[in-house]
C-alpha cells in the first residue's frame, strides 16, 4: 500500500516536472524571438541615426548657400538702392527744369491766347460784315436766277412747240426709240435747235451753293404722261423726256429702260409721296434704270465700261462717307443704275464715261500679275506670308532717310510701322515692285501708261500684308503661347464673320433671282403683283445690308438647320414677306431640281448684334426703334427723311392681312 503511494507520488513529481521543462522551452524561444526583433529595431535605429546624420550634413550646406546669397542680395540691393537715389535727384532736377520750362511756355501761351483773342474779334467783326454784303449779294443773285428760270421756261415751251411740229413732220422717226433689239446700235435723234426767244436772256449768274433746277413742264407736249411708277406697274414702259407711252416690249434681248427728269440732287422732293416711283425689276435680266438728266444724246465713240453703279451698298461705310442713295442722288446730271444687277450697256441714254481709269474686268486682271509676281518672285503666297519675314527697325529707316544707310535688300523686309507709305525705305521697295510689275504687264499684253494707278495697286496689296503683319504680332505683356491663341482665335473668328457675310449675300441674290423668275414666268403663288413689286424694291434699295444673318446649328434629330437672327432695327412686317419669298423657291419652274435640299431655315431667338445699314430710307427703319435712338445715333445713322418708300410697308402689312 505504502509502495503504490509512493509510485503514485513519483508518477506526479514527473508530470510536473515535464510541465516546467515545457514552459522552460517556451520561454526560451520567446527569449530567441525577442533577441531577433531587438537586432531589427537596432539595424533600423542606426539607419536611421546614418540618415539624419546626413540630412544635417544637407542643411549645414544649405544654410551655407543662403548666407551666401543673403551676403550677395544684400549687397546688390544696396547698389540698387545707390542707383534709385542717384535716379531720384535727378529726376527731381529734371522736374524742376520742366516745371520751370512750363511755366514759361504757360506764359508764351497765354501771351498767344491774348493776341489770338484780340485777333479773332477783329476778324468776327470783318466777317459779319463780309456776311451782310453776301446775303445782300445773294439776294441779287436770286432775283437774277429767278429771272434766268422764267427765261428757260419760255425757252423750254419754245423748243416743245418746235418739237411737236417736227414729230408731225417725221412720226415714225421719233417713236423708234426703246424698240431696237439690244445687239443693234440705237441712233440717237438729235433736239432740234430751241426757237429764238423774244427777248434775250440775261448771263448765268455765279451759283452759290447747289442750284436746284425745276422739272422741265410737259404741259405743251401732245401725250401727257404721269412722271412716276406707282406699284402696280407691270412691264409698261415710258420715256418721260418725251412724254410717250409705249407698249411693253416681248422681246427678251432688250432691256427695259425708264428715263425721268428728276434732278438728281432733288429726288425726294420731285417725287409725289402718294404715288411712289420706285424702279421694280420686272423680268429676268432686264433692269430699270433712273435717267435723272434729260433726254440727252449718248456720246459717240466711247464703250460703256465706267457706268457709275450703286452696287456697293453692303461696304461698311465710314462717318463722312455718303449713304448709297445720297451717292446716287449727289452723281448730277449721271445716269445712275439703282438695280442690283449687273452692269450692261444701256440704249437711248448717255453714259458717264471715263476712259482713263481701268474697268472693273481689267483690275481684276492687274491683281492677278501682282498676285503671280508676289507669288513667283517674293515668295509671299498671301497676305498671312508677310509673318514669316523680319521686318526693317526704324534705326534703319532712320538712317537711309538721311543718305547714310544702305537701303532696304529685300522686298519682303519692309518698314511696317507708323509712317510706313512716306518713307523713303518703301518707296524704294515699291519703286523695285513697280519695274517688276511693269515688266509682267507688258509681257501680257496690258497698258502699263498710268503708272500711278499700278503704284496705287502695289501700296495696297502691302497694306493688307503689313495690316496682317502688325496684328499678329505680340501685343505688349504677350507671350508667345498667348499670342498664338489669339491669332487662331482672330482666324476662327474672322473664317465666321465671313461665312455669316457669304450666307448673307447668297440668301440676298436667291431672293432677288426668285422675284425675277416669278414675274418672268407669272409662277402662281402668293407672290404675285404688287408684292412682288414692293418685294423687288425693297431687296434693290435695301441690298444685303438689310438681310439678316444665321446660326447653323443641329436639331433634337440630328438635321442641320439654320436659325435667323432677330433684327430690332428692321420692321416686323418684313418678315413675312421675305418668308413669302422663300415659300417660292419650292414652286416648279423657279429653280431646277438638281443638286443639294436647301438646308432648313427656321426663325431662332437671338438678337443680332450687328449695326443697322447706314444712309438707307428712313421708313426702311422701325419707328419705335429709331425714335428711341439719341440725336447723334441718328446723325451717325444718316436715314433719308421722306415717305418716298412707305408704300412698300403698307403692301407688306396688307398682304400680311
């Protein structure tokens, strides 16, 4: 019993045993696992002890080159501030130099005033009696005038009466005018010469001021006719110097003319504002013309090459540049051609002429060598080319102007800066392009006689170039990034301007090629009559300017479209009438079926932004737009007083009815 107690006792002393060995390893191994993470803290700690150690060998050596540039602004700020002083005293002495200069030119100018003063009410004195003799001396003049008109009247009776009795004499001579195909040659019948008046009239008095001579009277010839065109004037043909009516003609060769006896300079006043004479394009290819000086014979010997046209009425125009129809009504005794068809020789009117100055055909063959020897010989394909070449500084300039350079070496190295059409250094290079471009027009075969006008065409095919030139160039604080950016901007912007100008003429001659069409072949529709009339009058005066311009843009569907700007100044009733026209263009037999759909114009919701056509008829204008304009808007505006064209609006509302 003692002895299994025992063994009992041995059995638990060696389990517990064995437990100790057990915990005894475990913590061996923890002592091992320790001992390993204390090596890595240790390798890390020196890693890191061998890191900082170098970043502050790094500062050391930076706060060494700090103190060295602190030591070396330090001392430039010092001569800098040397510099400012010694810049500051002297600009104080310079001030007070100038303040002294001025103060004694301020004496000379007040010295001047004085004298000027005194000078200026000597001379209001002698001009305001200067003005009372002229007034005194106009009132003569006009008593004289008045004078002179009566005597011209009678004359005027005299030769009408002489007239009737040589039409009963020869009919058929007389009553040949306006029927003679265009590709022959009409013979002009020459005015008898007027009857000697009873008593002698008195010498032309000197004209002060523009004279106004009256209507020629028509009471004395044998078929009175109305001297004006009302709206419903379909093809009928009139020649007003000699008061006979004519039948329309059939043939398509010829050209339908109306002649009046409007004096140019007072056109708005001769005319009856209820019965309005605007000249309407009746047929394809035919246009209407105003004869504002008589029944004069057309000149002989002379091609009808210069005939004054009012077709530039879309240029912008300057402040003291004349509306288009002002240009038309100062041209005098011209024959004018308010249509905005082109040029053609007319029959049975004489024409302006001058033989001097090259036709519109012959100037675009003189652009053309100049274009081809820019392109040839100075390598310069277009204006943008001027960019790609150096410019001539103004010391060079400077010192050719006083005989002491060398003058320009290259043609496509100019001087572009202010000044640049007077210097003596482009002069030379014009004078170089001159004798190349006389050589190239005399290798073709054109005149090379007025050497100012080829010169003229030199100076401005540069001035687009050097134009091109100067604002590409950087602008001052402009970096070459920026500078870039602006140019492709300007280009995109100016590609747009002219795309919206092209759209604008394009839609403008559409419009006028439907109205043509449509009275040639009578088209039903809804343009007919004195719509279309009123129509074709509005797009002759009004030109392109009057248009109004568009966005292309993409619909919900995918379609392209174009959306038409809202024009504030023009009135609403224009509108539908020009949407009247546009309906046209789908009627059979108004334009041919080939080609592209004409993309779709809708009407959009942006106001244009664009300047109203100056110098136009003032009703052409909306009179709630215009009355809230101020006075000098409307003096830059230039409208033309008159109601000479409200008839158009009133056709335009009564349609729209």
């Amino acid at each position: 019993m003692l002895i299994s107690c025992q063994f009992q006792t041995v059995l638990a002393l060696q389990g517990e045993l064995i437990t100790k060995n057990q915990d005894l390893l475990a913590a061996q191994s923890n002592v091992n696992h320790l001992q390993t993470d204390f090596s890595v803290l240790r390798s890390e700690f020196e890693q890191a002890l061998t890191r900082q150690s170098q970043e502050r060998e790094r500062m050391t050596l930076l706060e060494n080159q700090i103190r060295d540039e602190q030591h070396k602004l330090a001392a430039t700020l010092e001569a800098q501030q040397r510099t400012f002083q010694d810049a500051e005293r002297c600009i104080e002495e310079e001030c007070t130099k100038w303040e002294a200069e001025l103060e004694r030119r301020q004496s000379e100018l007040d010295e001047r005033t004085r004298r000027q003063e005194a000078s200026l009410n000597t001379r209001s004195a002698e001009y305001n009696e200067r003005m009372k003799k002229l007034e005194q001396e106009s009132a003569l003049l006009a008593k004289e005038r008045d004078l002179l008109e009566k005597t011209r009247n009678e004359i005027e009776a005299e030769r009408l009466k002489m007239h009737a009795r040589l039409r009963e004499r020869d009919l058929s001579q007389q009553l040949s005018v306006s029927t003679t195909p265009r590709s022959k040659s009409s013979v002009s019948v020459p005015d008898p010469a007027p009857a000697p008046s009873s008593s002698p009239a008195p010498p032309p008095a000197p004209a002060i001021g523009p004279v106004h001579t009256p209507a020629r009277a028509l009471s004395s010839s044998p078929a009175p006719l109305d001297p004006t065109l009302g709206p419903d004037n379909n093809g009928s043909v009139a020649n007003f110097a000699r008061g006979i009516a004519r039948p329309p003609r059939n043939d398509d060769d010829d050209e339908e003319e109306v002649s009046s006896l409007l004096h140019a300079s007072d056109a708005d006043d001769s005319m009856d504002d209820d019965n309005p004479a605007p000249p309407p394009r009746l047929r394809k290819g035919k246009h209407v013309h105003v004869n504002s000086g008589g029944s004069r014979p057309p000149p002989q010997g002379h091609s009808a090459s210069s005939i004054i046209h009012d077709d530039d009425a879309d240029v912008s125009m300057h402040d003291d540049e004349p509306a288009p129809l002002s240009r038309m009504y100062k041209a005098g005794n011209a024959h004018v051609s308010v249509d905005g068809g082109k040029p053609c020789k007319r029959k049975n009117l004489p024409e302006k002429i001058d033989v001097n100055v090259p036709t519109p055909t012959q100037r675009l063959q003189y652009m053309a060598i100049l274009r081809e020897l820019f392109r040839t010989e100075y390598n310069l394909t277009s204006d943008m080319d001027w960019y790609r070449f150096i410019p001539a500084t103004k010391d060079e300039m400077d010192e050719y102007e006083r005989e002491q350079g060398v003058g320009p070496c290259s043609v496509t190295r100019p001087y572009i800066d202010p000044g640049w059409r007077t210097c003596r250094w482009n002069k030379t290079i014009f004078g170089f392009v001159l004798q190349d471009f006389i050589s190239q027009c005399t290798s073709r075969g054109m005149s090379t006689d007025d050497e100012g006008y080829l010169y003229a065409l030199i100076v401005d095919k540069c001035d687009r170039g050097f134009q091109t030139w100067r604002k590409m160039r950087p602008k001052p604080g402009e970096d070459i990034p920026a500078n870039i950016a602006r140019n492709a901007r300007e280009y995109t912007e100016g590609l747009e301007k002219a795309r919206t100008q092209a759209n604008r003429r394009n839609k403008h001659g559409r419009r006028v090629t439907t109205t043509d069409r449509c009275a040639q072949q009578n088209t039903a529709g809804p343009l007919q009559g004195n719509l279309r009339t009123a129509v074709a009058t509005y797009l002759q005066v009004g030109g392109d300017a009057c248009m109004s311009s568009e966005d292309d843009c993409i619909d919900r569907v995918g379609t392209r479209m174009r959306r038409k700007k809202i024009l504030p100044w023009r009135p609403e009733e224009v509108n539908y009438a020009m949407l009247t026209t546009d309906s046209m263009r789908t009627r059979p037999g108004v334009f041919s079926n080939r080609g592209a759909i004409p993309t779709m114009s809708i009407q959009g919701f942006k106001t244009s932004d664009r300047s109203p056509p100056r110098g136009l008829p003032i009703s052409f204008y909306d009179p709630q737009w215009y009355d809230a304009l101020s006075e000098y808007q409307k003096e830059v505006l230039g409208a033309i007083p008159g109601g000479r064209y409200n008839w158009i609006f009133e056709t335009f509302r009564r349609s729209r009815r």
